[in-house]
C-alpha cells in the first residue's frame, strides 16, 4: 500500500506568494484585520446558533 500525505494540520500557515518575498508584513494592520474576523465568526456563530435554537 503507497503512502498517502498527511492532510494540512490545522496550525499550518500558507502564505501567499506575495508574502513569500515581502519583509515588510505589517503586524499592526495583520492584528487589526484578525480582530476584524474573529467578530465576524463571532456574529456568524450567534446567526447558527439563534437559527439552530429557532428550528426546534
């Protein structure tokens, strides 16, 4: 039996190629745009779960 590859772990960062070669990141503007998405995962989750709670 071949080996199979194991499935991208969930830590894994993918950078684009653009970040591959660009030094310049800027934390600030990477944090801010983090902060942005983790509120909107936050409003998703609560839209699931008051959609999920509606259904009963």
């Amino acid at each position: 039996m071949a080996p199979t590859s194991s499935p991208p772990c969930a830590n894994a960062i993918k950078r684009s190629d653009l970040s591959r070669h660009d030094k310049s990141i800027d934390v600030e503007v990477l944090l801010e745009e983090n902060d942005r998405l983790r509120n909107l995962v936050v409003q998703l989750s609560k839209l699931v779960i008051r959609n999920a709670t509606e259904q009963r």
